[in-house]
C-alpha cells in the first residue's frame, strides 16, 4: 500500500516486484520468495535455497487459524500466547491469556 502516492513511491513498488529487488534480499539471510523469475543461486545458503524451491513450486496455499481470529486475537494475543507457550508456558496459561483477550472485545 503506498500512503503517500508519488511518482517515486509508485517506482520503488515497481522494482520491488522485479526478480532483482527480490534477489538482493535472497542473498541475505532469512528470505525466501514465491517470486518464479528469480535466479535461485541467488539464495545465500542451500538450506533457504530448498525452502524457496518448496514455495514456489507449492500447489496449495493455506491460512491458519489466526488469519480468521480479530486482529487483537490472531496478531496479539494468539501470536504472542504461541510464541510464549514455545518459550514454555504452560498451555492453561496461554489459554487463559487468549480467552481473557477474546472476553475483552466481545
């Protein structure tokens, strides 16, 4: 989304759709693309190389739960109750947590 609409903005849009824009970020660490132009050597390891081969060439596209929940569910208390639970919190604490922040917005 651009918020200030501009010539300049409405280019740098433009390159971040090409294959190089996506490259350079390839080349660093942690960036993987569904972008089907890209050179995959691009990648920096062989490791994200295989993760952009497994996604772009991915034949089903899946949401999870938190896409559907409110955003103060799905991009909060979820997000970070899941993030919090991998950390080891107990999952009656997580629980709790979320359905605090859900009785919250009802």
């Amino acid at each position: 989304t651009i918020t200030k609409d501009s010539k300049a903005a409405r280019a740098f849009i433009d390159f971040l759709e090409t294959p190089l824009a996506h490259e350079l970020w390839m080349a660093q660490s942690g960036f993987v693309t569904p972008h089907k132009g890209v050179n995959k050597d691009a990648y920096a390891n062989d490791a994200l190389k295989k993760q952009g081969e497994i996604l772009s060439n991915a034949t089903t596209f899946r949401f999870d739960g938190s896409d559907l929940m409110p955003g103060k569910i799905g991009a909060g208390a979820f997000w970070t109750g899941m993030v919090d639970y991998v950390g080891g919190k107990s999952a009656a604490d997580v629980g709790a947590a979320i359905q605090k922040a859900w009785d919250e917005i009802k």
